[in-house]
C-alpha cells in the first residue's frame, strides 16, 4: 500500500539536509584556521608594541627628544596601524562566521517546520486508528490476505516513523540550541573585537600627537642634527672602507694561494657558501630581540628637509645590555674599532661577509670558528638609552639588502 505518509522526507530535503551538512563541515573548520592565524598576528604585534614601548621608557630617562625616539614612535605608530588592521580582519571573519551561524540556524528552523509537519500527519493518523478495535476493522477491511498484511505492515511503520521522528525532532531543537548559544558567543566576541579596536584608534590618535609634538622640537635643533648626521656619516664611511679593505684582503689571499688571476674558493668554503644561499630568507636575527629602526638603502631623514641618508644596511634597536650574535657559521677574519665604543666583527661565510658594528665590547678575535647564534659582543648603549646594531651582508665586493636573508618577525 503505497500511502502518501509512508514516505518521511521528501528528495529535495534530503539534498537540502546533506548541502547543509557540507557547509558546516567546511566552512567551520576555515574560519577557524583564518581567526587563529589572525590571532596569533594579533598577540605577535601586540608584543612588539609592549617591547617598544620598553625601549621608549629607556630612552626617555634622559628627558630630550630625539630622533632615535622619534624613529622608535614612527616604529610604533606603524604596528598600531597594523594591529588595527588585523583587528578589522578579525572583525570580517567573525562577521561571516555569523552570518553562517544564521544561515545554519534559518535552515534548522525549515527543517523542523517540516518535520513537524510530516510528524502531525502522521501522529492524526496514528491517533485514529490506535484503538485495537479501529487497528482490527483497518485490517478486516482490507481486500485479501496479502492487502492485510501489507495493512499490518504499514501500521508497524507508522509507529516506528514517529518514535524516528520524534526523536530526530529532539535532535535538532537540541542542535538549534547549540547554534543560538554559538551566535550568542560570536555577537560577544565581535563586541570585545570593535572595543579593542576603538581603544587602538584613541591610542593610534595620541601616538600620532607625540611624534607631531617631538618632531616640532626637534626641527629646531637644526645644528645639532646636522652635526650629528656629520659624526654619523663619517663613521659609516670609516666603516664600509675597513669593510672594502678587509674583503679585498681576504680576495687577493686567495688569489695568491691559488697563483691564478681570480681568487677560487676550498671545498668547504663553496659548502658553507651555497649552504649560506640556501638559508637565504631563513637566517636568525643578529640579536635575540629587537625592532628593526632603518632599513636597507635611501631614506629622506624623518626631520632635516631635503635631507636623504644611505643605510648600507639595517639597524636593529633592542634593550640595553642586548648581545649580538652571528648568523651563520663561519671564520671572523676581523674586528674593527671605528671609535672607542664602536667596534665592528666581520665574519666570513665562503665568498659571503656579514657585519655586526655599534659594540662597546667584544667576546671573540681574529680567527674563531663560530657556530650559528654564538655571541659575538655586547650591543653599545648611549647616554641617551639608545641600544642599536648595525647589520650588514656582503657577497664578495656586492653589499646585499640584509631584510632578504634574516626571518621575516
């Protein structure tokens, strides 16, 4: 007997209930990949704001703007605006999360019209016949034995689709529970999302009046940075004509011990050099912790108008009494006093060189053998709090940008 209650969901609801299935399957575990991501950048910037903020109060003992701070309030007002980006990414990703959410929970209310719906068909039609009396006349009516048992049948189905639908009734009130109490968080979690971003805009907003504020000072201290740009300057130059020298040097030795017209490298120096390209990218930072304050190349100077500087490669601010270390395994062919507290190492690594200068004091000489990571010196702190190494890689006689081999922070 193929009566119309027999059938319990219809095809399309069953393609609705999988569809549905899929989505929360693999949206779910998406977004939660993406917010955790974002989270985790988030906590990443943040401590790198406290850590500025660390060397701010240190340079700000001695009470005078400077353009070390001026720099370190640049630094701060950039990872503000990327915490607040990533913030408003967060935000988008638990906008879509819920209206996902939603999305699930309108399909779960469709689903449970329609099932109570079938179950209230069905359950009239049970309540009908659930006397023993209508069972027997429902059965005695039939045409043949065949038709009876098939009758008999039908009346065991009834029953048993709406225990089944009883039951999956209770499931999915329970589902849409969960849904509401999911939402529920979700709507939370935004709310603490957009007041975290409102605090870092007021934040962003104060940070940019300081650096106006300090810059406005110092612009007139006009001679005093012209002078010390001078002083900085002139080191700079003493220091890239020590390095020049030292690997000119260190080229013509090999020329010499080959007696060819070129110099040719060992086999463990053409190992260690492709092994140095290879960690290009992946090189630790020349300190255990820091904030990178000047990149590679021209710069405009952040006061003096007109006024471009050349960085031959980056400057790395960390807290006094920071260490530097070398970033590669290698031979340091040579430490270089540029003033009494400005000693540079120079470490050899095949054909390639990198620099570590601004070191009050050093722990290696001439020719050790280092090991990645080995301290190299202590870092040199200026009267003013400031705490900053200056880091270089040559290849050859070619200087390299420095912020294409070390990790990205």
């Amino acid at each position: 007997m193929n009566h119309p209650l027999q059938k319990k969901l219809s095809l399309q609801y069953h393609i609705n209930i999988v569809l549905l299935f899929m989505l929360f399957c693999t949206s779910f575990p998406l977004f939660a990949q993406e917010q955790q991501k974002l989270e985790s950048e988030r906590k990443k910037i943040e401590a790198d704001i406290k850590y500025t903020n660390r060397l701010l109060q240190e340079t700000r003992k001695n009470k005078k703007s400077t353009v070390y701070e001026l720099r370190l309030i640049g630094n701060k007002i950039d990872q503000r605006n990327n915490l607040i980006s990533t913030l408003k990414k967060e935000i988008n990703v638990l906008n879509r999360k819920i209206g996902n959410t939603r999305n699930g929970i309108e399909e779960l209310n469709d689903d449970l019209i329609a099932l109570k719906e079938e179950y209230a068909k069905v359950a009239i039609f049970a309540y009908k016949h659930k006397t023993s009396y209508n069972k027997l006349i429902f059965l005695f009516t039939a045409e043949d034995l065949n038709q009876a048992y098939q009758r008999l049948r039908y009346l065991d189905q009834i029953s048993a689709f709406i225990r089944n639908e009883a039951k999956e009734i209770r499931e999915k009130e329970s589902t849409k529970e969960r849904e509401l109490k999911t939402l529920k968080q979700q709507k939370s979690e935004k709310n603490d999302l957009l007041e975290a971003q409102n605090i870092q805009l007021l934040k962003l907003e104060q940070e940019e009046s300081e650096n106006k504020t300090i810059k406005a000072d110092l612009s007139g201290k006009e001679k005093q940075l012209r002078s010390a740009l001078r002083t900085q300057e002139k080191e700079a130059k003493k220091l890239r004509k020590k390095i020049e020298d030292i690997i000119a040097r260190e080229l013509e030795l090999k020329k010499t011990k080959t007696k060819g017209s070129s110099y040719a490298l060992t086999p463990e120096e053409k190992l260690l050099s492709k092994s140095f390209a290879t960690n290009k990218g992946k090189l630790p930072w020349p300190t255990e912790r820091g904030l990178i304050s000047e990149t590679f190349g021209v710069h405009q100077h952040p006061v003096l108008k007109n006024v471009k500087t050349k960085n031959n490669g980056l400057n790395i601010v960390s807290s006094k009494g920071s260490e530097a270390r070398v970033v590669f395994s290698g031979e340091v062919v040579s430490v270089v006093t540029i003033t009494t507290t400005n000693k540079a190492i120079i470490v050899k690594h095949g054909d390639y060189f990198s620099v570590y200068s601004n070191l009050d004091e050093v722990f290696v000489k001439k020719g050790d053998l280092l090991e990645t990571k080995e301290t190299l010196g202590r870092v040199h702190t200026t009267t003013k709090g400031k705490t900053e190494l200056h880091f270089e890689i040559w290849q050859g006689k070619v200087l390299l940008n420095p912020s294409l081999w070390i990790l990205k922070r």
